[in-house]
C-alpha cells in the first residue's frame, strides 16, 4: 500500500447494479472533496462503474448476494481504487486481455479495456479467498 | 443519474433516439427495452442522438451495437449524432468509431441523408 496515501475512503455494497448509482454519488463526493481534476474525475467514474459491473455480472451467481468492499485513496501524486470481492478468482489484467473488435464485443472484454486503457497501473491479487484489484491513475504522465 | 430516452419519427421511415443524461449499467436495460419496442422491422433508419447524454459504459455500448447490428442486419441506416467529446473519447477507446456512420451536428447529417436520397432518385 501506498505510504504516502494521505486521504482515504471506504465504503461496503452490495453486488447489485441497483448500487452503481450509491458508488456515482461516493466517487463523485470524494472527487469533489479531495480536489480531483474533472478529467481524471470522468475517467475514473468510467473505470469504477466497469470494474463494479463485472463483479456483478462475473464473480457470483446471478441470486447470490455479497458485499463489494471499495477505498478511493489519493496523495498528491496519483488516486487509487481498490474493490475486494469474494467472488470466483478472477484476474482482469491476464484473464480478459482479449481483442477489441467492432464485431467481437464480448461480455466484459470492452470494460476490461476501457479500465487498463484509462488508468496507469493496475494490480490483482488473491488474498484470503478474495479478489483485491487495485487501479492507480497519476495526476500527470509518468 | 437517470436516462431520459425520447423518440421521435423521421423521414422515410426513420426513428431518432435521442439519450440524455447517463447510459449506464443501470439504465441500459430500459434503452435495450426501448428500442426492441420501437424500432420494429418496417424502419429503415435508425439515428441515435447523444447531444444531451454525459456518461456512458460498456452497458450502452453494447446496445448501441446489438442495434447497428441489428440494423445492418436489415440493410438499414444506422447514424450516430452529436457525440459530446467524453462519448467519443469512449467510442475511440475501444476503436469502435470504424464502420459507424458519425455526424458531428444536425448539418452535417442532413447533407448526407440528402446526398444519399438523391442517389436513389438517380438511380445509382
């Protein structure tokens, strides 16, 4: 973890899309909070909406209720986001790496693509029967 | 963020459907439902209008292509409108503005809906 995180977040829903719009209003409150540049702002709402969905639609059964833990963390170098689900095992950055093509639009590919495309690192790992999938963005090019 | 849909007929059979505010997870499936109710098989165009949506994912984007899908499907005309700088920093991302029929304003639009109606007139 980032020793330099000075401001933290952490919020617990469900795997529900229903929820989306609870994870909107926290991000966009954060961002606000914490000064985040709107473009960043935009992009990570994108990002978080995708890396949620999936864990809807992919790490459970359709019925089967559990909760998504998320932290938005920044310092004054880069923002973080981190979801821990206990879902099936479930690597985005090698699981899911496939072509984008127009007439090949599978389920989750294009939001595994947008998340590497619009952030900067992106970290999986398995730890206690939990996916824990981390996406920094910094606030300029490294 | 909600997703106010209104559609509205066009020339020579067409159906415009414009989206304004977020076309998200959550309101994808109500645009889905929209346009399997709307656009049955006597419509020849289908536009859709972005000028007022600010947010889109994945989720829309797979309606916006299961219908170009459907369209081409169909022989139809399937045109994307007033895509706001983010959407199109979207569509880009996923390099899907290829093989899309994209106007940038109402103009541009009526020029090549012209242009293609006097082809037909001329017979070529």
């Amino acid at each position: 973890m980032n020793s330099k995180s000075q401001n933290r977040q952490s919020v617990t829903l469900q795997n529900k899309i229903a929820e989306c719009e609870k994870l909107v209003d926290l991000w966009t409150n954060y961002a606000k909070s914490n000064n985040i540049p709107d473009d960043i702002k935009n992009d990570l709402r994108l990002v978080t909406e995708e890396i949620f969905a999936n864990i809807i639609n992919y790490a459970h059964k359709s019925d089967d209720i559990q909760s998504v833990d998320i932290e938005f963390s920044s310092d004054t170098d880069s923002i973080s986001i981190t979801f821990t689900d206990t879902g099936i095992a479930f690597n985005p950055v090698v699981d899911c790496n496939k072509d984008i093509e127009q007439d090949d639009h599978c389920e989750g590919g294009m939001g595994i693509h947008l998340i590497m495309s619009l952030t900067d690192h992106q970290e999986y790992n398995r730890i206690n029967q939990r996916n824990v999938f981390t996406v920094t963005k910094y606030y300029t090019e490294k | 963020m909600s997703l106010e849909i209104a559609i509205s007929p066009e020339a020579s059979s067409g159906k415009r459907i414009s989206i304004a505010g977020s076309l998200d997870s959550n309101t994808a499936p109500e645009l889905q439902q929209r346009i399997d109710a709307e656009i049955n098989k006597s419509i020849t165009t289908t536009i859709i209008d972005f000028k007022g949506l600010e947010f889109l994912s994945s989720a829309g984007l797979r309606v916006i292509f299961k219908t170009k899908k459907m369209m081409d499907g169909r022989g139809g005309k399937f045109l994307l409108l007033n895509l706001q700088p983010q959407i199109k920093k979207v569509f880009e991302i996923i390099k899907a503005l290829d093989g899309m029929d994209v106007f940038k304003d109402q103009d541009e639009m009526d020029d090549y809906l012209t242009a293609m109606q006097n082809k037909v007139i001329d017979g070529d």
